[in-house]
C-alpha cells in the first residue's frame, strides 16, 4: 500500500494530476449513502486494471465508484482481534482497528486501512480512453 501498486498486477498505479485511481464499491449516483469517512484496505489501481477489475469483478460489476484522491493517510489494520487469555489469547472478533486506538497489538493483522481524505469521483471510460 505505501509503493502504491496496483492491487491486481502489482505495477505502479495510476496517478495524474488529480491523483491517485482508486475503486470503490460505492453508489456513484448517490454519494450522500457513502461512508462519512472512506476508509478501504484495497489498495490503489493502474487503469488497465481498474476496467478489467469493473467488467470481472462480481462485487464491482455491480456498482462501484473510481476516485482521483490528492490526499490519503494509513489510518490502521485490518485483521483478527484477540483478547487476553490463558495460556493463549483468544479470538474476538475480524476487526478494523485504527493506529491511535491501542489495540493494535492484539490483532494479527492482515492488510492496511486507508483513509481517502481529498478526492474527485471521475468517470473510468473516460479516464481509459
Ligand atoms: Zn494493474
């Protein structure tokens, strides 16, 4: 997630002026349903592969929105939350934890969540052609 490769290919993903492709599952024609803060542990896309991902992708092909984000941090860790127990921690919960949260170190963590802070919805046809 921090060399911003493409989530499928592993290239370099997309950036121009307006920023870094990212899909997500979201309504494009209703932004007011999305989340108040976009987080996703889907790491950035390259344009040949944000049009295939759209066309074959089950969850995509139904709907999904392409962003040109300008801004966006690691906000923290997705993965399986343990609690304390004995002689082994026990398994809680698949959870989202922030980084300023302090459980961190109780999850066995399995992908970054990023947060996309200043974006721009764009049309991916466009953007490919
Ligand atoms: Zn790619």
């Amino acid at each position: 997630m921090t060399r911003l490769l493409c989530q499928v290919c592993g290239g370099r993903a997309d950036h121009n002026d307006d920023g870094v492709l990212w899909l997500l599952g979201e309504d494009p024609r209703d932004p007011a349903s999305w989340p108040e803060d976009l987080l996703t542990s889907h790491p950035p896309l390259c344009l040949p592969c944000a049009a295939k991902s759209v066309r074959l992708c089950p969850h995509l092909s139904q709907r999904y929105v392409a962003l040109r984000v300008r801004e966006f941090y690691l906000a923290g860790v997705w993965g399986t939350l343990h609690r304390p127990g004995f002689p082994l921690p026990v398994v809680a919960d698949a959870a989202g934890v922030a980084f300023d949260d302090g459980r961190p170190r109780w999850l066995r963590a399995h992908s970054l969540i990023t947060r996309l802070e200043t974006f721009t919805p764009v049309d991916l046809a466009t953007e490919t052609h």
